[in-house]
C-alpha cells in the first residue's frame, strides 16, 4: 500500500525546496471528522441523528432542533490522550524484522499527547409560532483534533533516506541534490549519474509531533414542515490551524563508513509544517418523530471547501569522522484548496418504556476529495486520491437507560469506521467503545459525561517502504456537558 508518507511531507528528491508539501493525507486529514458534539453523543456512541434532542443536534442533525421546546444553553469541555505506539519495519534477507522505537530495542514505548479543549458552547432559542416548532440555534463547536506523536528507533538493514535523494549510480538531477549540499552524494559528470555510497546499515531515529484542529461556527435553524415531520439546516464557517514537526536522524553507529569522502557519521533533519485553515460547508437534515416511541433523521452534508496557507521549512546538518560539518537550510511557502466529500447519513431511535436504542449509519465516498485551485504538481495527486481510497459504510450504536426515572441516565456505544484506503486489512479500521452518565443536577440543569475509547493500526513511511513505522493508536476521550434549559 504505497501511502502514509505523513513524515517526509517535505518533497526533497532534488536540492530545494519544492513548492508541494502536499500528498492526499493531507485532503484526508481535513475530510476525517472527529468525535463529535455533546457528552450524550459521545456516550451513545456518536449513534444520535435519529436522537438529536439537545443543542448538540446543531452539528449531528439540525431537524432534531425542532424538538427543543424551552431555551437551552450548553457548554462542553474535552480531554484527549492519543497514544501511538511505533516499530520500525525493516528486512533481514527474507526474514521480516520488527525493532522496537527504543535504542536499546527493548519494549516498545510509544509517544502520548495530551489536549484538553472547548467541545462547544452555543444556545437554542424557540420561536413563538402559531402551530407546530420553529427553533433557531448558534455556537462553536470543536470539529477535529489534529493532536499526534510518535518516537521511534531501530537499525535498517537495507537502506538510507540519502538514497532518496541522490540514488547511487542515478541520474543526475537538474538541480543539486539535497545530499550533495550535505556532502553525502558527489556527482559524476562524466557518467552523468550520482555517487552516493552511504546505501544501508543506519540507525534511524525519528520523533514526529503534529497538533492543531478544526473549530466550527455555526448557525441552525428547524422548523416542523407537517405532523411531527421537521427539516432543519446547518450553515458552519471553519477556522483552524495545523502544525508538524519532524525530527530525524540517521547515524553509523557501527563504523561502517570510514572511507573519505563518505566517512559519514550522523545527518539530522528537522522539519515544520504550519497551516492556516478556513472553510464553509452546510448541513440538512429531516426528522419524523412518534412521541416517546420512535425517530428516524436523516442528514446530507455539502463538501466543505477549505482554503489552506501554509509555511514550511528544512533543516539539516551531516557531520563526518573526519569532523567536518555541512549545513542545509531552506523555507518556502504554499496555499492551495480542498474539496471534501458529500456525506449522507441516517439514524433511527427506539424508546422502550426508561430505555431508548439507536443506530446510525454514514456513507462517505472517500475518491471524491480533491485538490483544487493549485498547482499542476498538486493537481495531479488527484489521481492518486482515486487509486488509493475507496468509499466506506460507518456504523454506530448506542443505548440509554433512565434508572427508575431518578435523573440519572446511563450510556453506551459502540462506532465502527472503517479505513478510507482500499484494501486495508480490518484492523486498519477504527473501533471505538464508550460509555457515559447524566446526572439531572436541578429541574433545569444537565450534567452528561462520556469516555470513549478507540483503537485502530496504521503505518507511515520515512521515505519508502524500506524504512516503514508500523502504528498501534489508541485514543482516550473524556467530555462532560452542562446544560441549562429556560
């Protein structure tokens, strides 16, 4: 599966910065939602369009707002530990070989990050009307953590990112090669290819940080269109920001290369992304509702167009045996647009006397995000994007139980999403389970609490599938909500 190569975002095959820091995780990043809104969703396994009753309906099915009969503010905070445990992939002979992310290749300890955020804060405010329900809804929501990490470690057998840059016995490249910069590749101009000897046997070390997210502001309105049949609208202004942050090292521990001029010892290369975000996009949703027995929602949301500007830079440093220091530094600048896929989802409720079931499922054609406004080198990954994903079915369910009627409700989910890239094994898709409580604190005022739990694997690629960081993630996620209803 030729992807996932989120840690060479830099383009650095010839001697300078390119103007593309740009591959199609990048539009999938922007296109992947988050956890969702409100610690009732969350702890019914995000299974709400066909529940929908709070003021979290503004982000998962704006019709369900028509069931709010009294003014409501809310307020929601989270807490997210992301946990990415890493081995690097490399091959002895035909044997595979799996080192672990520490120097010593002892247990594999993986990187965590921590963020705490605003989940939303917003108010519903029902109008007055003559028959049926007309409710009006603004606010923040926080769309999508970008907040990552990963550290590993490990001796490859069998090559070097300089052979990214410079193949030894390649062609020689219009432009100077990055590695001869750094001293690590010379040319032969009268067999016009690259000498580049330092081929394999590195140790490789890498520690990668990426954070940031997506927020929304948001105006809903639903109104009742005929008996216990509303429609309701979404219209969502996105801000946001992205930040990576790379640092790799590849080093001769073993001495291997001693001989002038490639008596190489250690090259370190640190690299940052940092993006601005900004888009617009809308959702619609229907709702038919049996009191107290039965819901079904069902929603369409439009691509969001997203605008990106974004600063990116290189550094790099290769020292020699010999003790001789070169240095590489470049900077360069981009914007470009995406397009995300429609999304088309639905949902269905059941109320069974204190118990209420649900279920939702969502369909998103993944082949649909697209580059736009861009440069033709960019434009062309839209090619790729059609060859490397597919379109997916996600599924939720959840469940709620009233005790007895005492004010205290207990929660229960479980979300099934799977990969966007063709072809992935199941374990590539991402589970989530979670679970919750609300505590009814005063005859006007909710507190709900959720913790979810995912877990999912994936890869990424240093510079090919020689040096390949295989992934174990977990995501732990805590939200609570306060609501007060006037």
């Amino acid at each position: 599966m030729p992807r996932k190569s989120l840690y060479l975002l830099i383009v650095l095959s010839l001697g300078f910065m390119q103007a593309m820091a740009q591959f199609p995780e990048d539009a999938l990043r922007l296109s992947t939602p988050g956890f969702g809104v409100g610690a009732r969703a969350l702890g019914m396994g995000g299974a709400y369009t066909g529940v929908a009753s709070d003021y979290s309906a503004i982000y998962w099915n704006p019709a369900g707002l028509a069931q709010i009969t009294l003014g409501e503010f809310s307020m929601g905070l989270s807490y997210l530990n992301a946990q990415d445990d890493g081995t690097l992939f490399g091959t002895t002979g035909n044997t595979p070989q799996y080192l672990t992310n520490t120097n010593s290749f002892g247990p594999t300890q993986g990187a965590s990050n921590n963020v705490m955020n605003f989940n939303s804060f917003g108010i519903t405010h029902p109008v007055p009307v003559r028959r049926g329900s007309l409710v009006l809804a603004f606010g923040f929501q926080r769309e999508a953590s970008f907040n990552s990490g990963l550290e590993f470690s490990g001796f490859n057998p069998l090559s070097s990112i300089i052979q990214s840059w410079a193949p030894n016995n390649g062609p020689l490249t219009q432009d100077i090669s990055i590695a001869e910069d750094l001293g690590l590749a010379q040319a032969d101009t009268i067999n016009n290819v690259f000498q580049s000897l330092i081929t394999n046997r590195v140790t490789q070390t890498g520690d990668v940080t990426e954070s940031g997210g997506l927020n929304n502001w948001s105006v809903a309105a639903a109104l009742d269109i005929g008996p216990n049949l509303s429609a309701g609208v979404t219209l969502t202004y996105v801000a946001g920001s992205y930040r990576y942050d790379r640092s790799y090292t590849e080093e001769d521990r073993n001495n291997y290369y001693q001989t002038y001029p490639f008596d190489f010892n250690k090259l370190q290369v640190d690299e940052f992304i940092e993006g601005d975000i900004s888009g617009v996009t809308a959702k619609f949703g229907l709702m038919y509702r049996v009191p107290d027995r039965f819901r079904i929602g069902i929603t369409v949301k439009t691509p969001t167009a997203f605008s990106i500007k974004e600063n990116y830079g290189l550094t790099a440093q290769s020292t020699f045996d010999n003790g001789q220091t070169l240095d590489y530094n470049s900077e360069a600048t981009s914007d470009y647009d995406v397009r995300t896929p429609w999304v088309v989802g639905g949902g269905a409720s059941v109320t069974i006397r204190d118990l209420v079931l649900s279920g939702d499922v969502e369909f998103t054609d993944w082949t649909t995000m697209e580059f736009t406004d861009a440069k033709s080198d960019l434009m062309q990954e839209n090619k790729n994007i059609r060859s490397l994903f597919t379109s997916t079915l996600e599924y939720r369910l959840g469940a709620e139980y009233d005790i007895a009627k005492s004010g205290i409700r207990l929660r229960g989910g479980f979300g099934y999403r799977p990969s966007p890239y063709k072809d992935d094994p199941s374990d590539f898709d991402r589970k989530t389970a979670s679970g919750g409580i609300g505590i009814l604190l005063t005859n006007s005022v909710m507190l709900d609490v959720a913790y979810a739990h995912s877990w999912w694997k994936n890869y990424r690629s240093n510079y090919d599938a020689t040096s390949r960081v295989d992934e174990s993630l977990t995501w732990n996620t805590v939200l609570a909500t306060l609501s007060y209803r006037f």
